[in-house]
C-alpha cells in the first residue's frame, strides 16, 4: 500500500516544501506559471517545479536562493524516489557473463540442451551458487546474438520474481553468414544463492 501509495505522495511533498517557501516571501514575490519543468520518474509519477516567472517586486531572487531551492527539491526527489524503490523490494543483482569454457557442466550437458531451442531465461542453483541462462532459440543462420543487460530481483508478498533484462540484435542485410541452425545464449554467474520463485525475460531488440 505505502509503494503504491509514494508515486503520489512524492507530488504533494515536494509542492508543499515549494509553496512554504514562497509563502515566506508572499510580500515580494509574484509567481508566474507560464514558465514551469516537469521532472518524470521512470516508475511512474511526476511532479511540476516552478522554473522561471518568479519575479520580485523589489528586484531579482538571488541566484544562491533559487539554486538551492533546486537542489532541496532534486535530493528530496531522490530520496523519496529511492525509499519507494526499497519498499518495493527491486534489487539490482550483481552478476558476471561467463565464456563457453566457464559455463558449468550441469549446465552445458543438461541444462543447454533441453532449451535451447526455446526463447526463455532459465535459473540453476549450482555448488551454493544462482547461474542465469538467457535463451534466443533455433536460428537459421548466424549473425543473430543476444546480450544480457541487467537482473533484477523483484519481492512481493512473499514471492521473489528474477527479472533478466536481455537485447537481442539480428544480422544486418547484406552480411555474410554461416547457412547453419544456431542457438543464440548467454549463461551468466550471480551473487545470489537461492532460486527465486519465479523468473522472467525482458527483451529489447537493438540494430
């Protein structure tokens, strides 16, 4: 309730800490919404920030004044943005591509070849240690690759969801390539040492 419950809360917080401060200086200082600056946050939300059109009746607000009423509203922005970010429980996973001869065994003889021909992210708990493996499927020739960009580990009532955030990038026209099936991967290590409840992929295609 609290996470849902910030993206507006955030508004009304930062607009107070604005409108108390003007309120301080009613006498001298008109405001103006015809200049103003939205700042959007990636999880949803916004919030408007008066820019220009404070003006004083008795001259110019200081510089000094307005930059640091800026900085209190980006810290307390930042702030309240990253506590909604712990409260929702999303952690960045720290993690370490592996090359063909580093994948473990398990992995490469069971693993690998029972979905490889699938587009899927698939975790395994080997030796104490979360492996990630990312997935593009059967191709019909080289040249299509994938990437992994970021892990992300989500928690919610109880339920732990693995997000793998891969690019997929497909061969330009006009490249030479091997007339062969290919079974594009990428098999990562993590610093996590338990299976999540559940996993999920996200695909973003590059050129």
């Amino acid at each position: 309730m609290v996470a849902k419950a910030l993206p507006i809360l955030v508004p009304i917080l930062i607009n107070t800490l604005l409108c108390h401060h003007m309120s301080a200086e009613k006498a001298s200082i008109t405001s103006s919404l015809s200049e103003y600056s939205e700042v959007r946050f990636s999880g949803g939300g916004s919030f408007i920030v008066c820019r220009i059109g404070l003006k004083n009746k008795m001259g110019k607000v200081s510089k000094k004044k307005i930059a640091a009423i800026v900085v209190a509203v980006v810290v307390l922005a930042g702030a309240l943005w990253g506590g909604w970010q712990l409260l929702r429980g999303d952690t960045e996973v720290d993690f370490r591509v592996l090359s063909e001869a580093e994948i473990p065994q398990q992995i490469a003889t069971q693993v690998i070849p029972q979905y490889r021909q699938l587009e899927r992210a698939l975790a395994s708990l080997i030796d104490g240690k979360v492996y990630v493996v990312a997935t593009r499927g059967e191709k019909p020739t080289s040249g299509y690759e994938i990437e992994m960009d970021k892990i992300t580990l989500e928690k919610s009532d109880d339920v732990s969801t693995l997000i793998v955030y891969v690019k997929f990038r497909d061969p330009q026209p006009g490249m030479a390539l091997a007339q062969a099936l290919t079974y594009p991967l990428v098999v990562a290590e993590t610093e996590l040492t338990e299976l999540p409840d559940q996993i999920q992929l996200k695909v973003q295609y590059i050129e």
